[in-house]
C-alpha cells in the first residue's frame, strides 16, 4: 500500500476548491481516501489554506509521500498557512 498525500478536486464548475488528503495511490484523485489533513482554497488568497501540519507529519513518518503539489504549499511562506 503505498499511500500518497494529495489533493481532491471539489467545488462547482471554475470554482475549484480542494481537499489535501491521504490516500492509497490505486484509487481515483476524488476517490476513497484515509484521512482529510487540510483544505486549499485556490481563490482566497489570504485564508485559503488549512493544514493538520501534526497529521501531516504523522503520514510523512509512516512512509506516506507528498506530491510535488502539495510539497510546494507545505513550503508556502503566506499567512495563510494555518495549523488546525
């Protein structure tokens, strides 16, 4: 089982809005998943971020890897990160 953190696409139609979580790489990007660790709000520039930064880190420990998507808003320097 080789479990990614990643995102999942919701929202409407040019209204993205994305779940980042951990899932088994077989199943589909909006498919079955382990856990929710956060959100990603693409146009909400100041709060559009929510990390379980502790949860995170839980996964990456037990071998869980990051896609270069996600690697790239762990790193993110904004306000908008936030540990829930």
């Amino acid at each position: 089982m080789a479990v990614k953190i990643r995102l999942s696409r919701h929202g409407s139609k040019k209204k993205p809005f994305y779940r980042i979580v951990a899932s088994d790489s077989i199943y589909p990007r909006d498919g079955r998943f382990i856990e929710m660790l956060g959100t990603y709000d693409p146009r909400n520039k100041v709060n559009g971020l929510k990390l379980k930064k502790e949860a995170i880190e839980e996964w990456i420990k037990k071998g869980a890897q990051l896609t270069d998507t996600v690697k790239k808003l762990m790193k993110s320097p904004s306000p908008a990160v936030q540990a829930q």
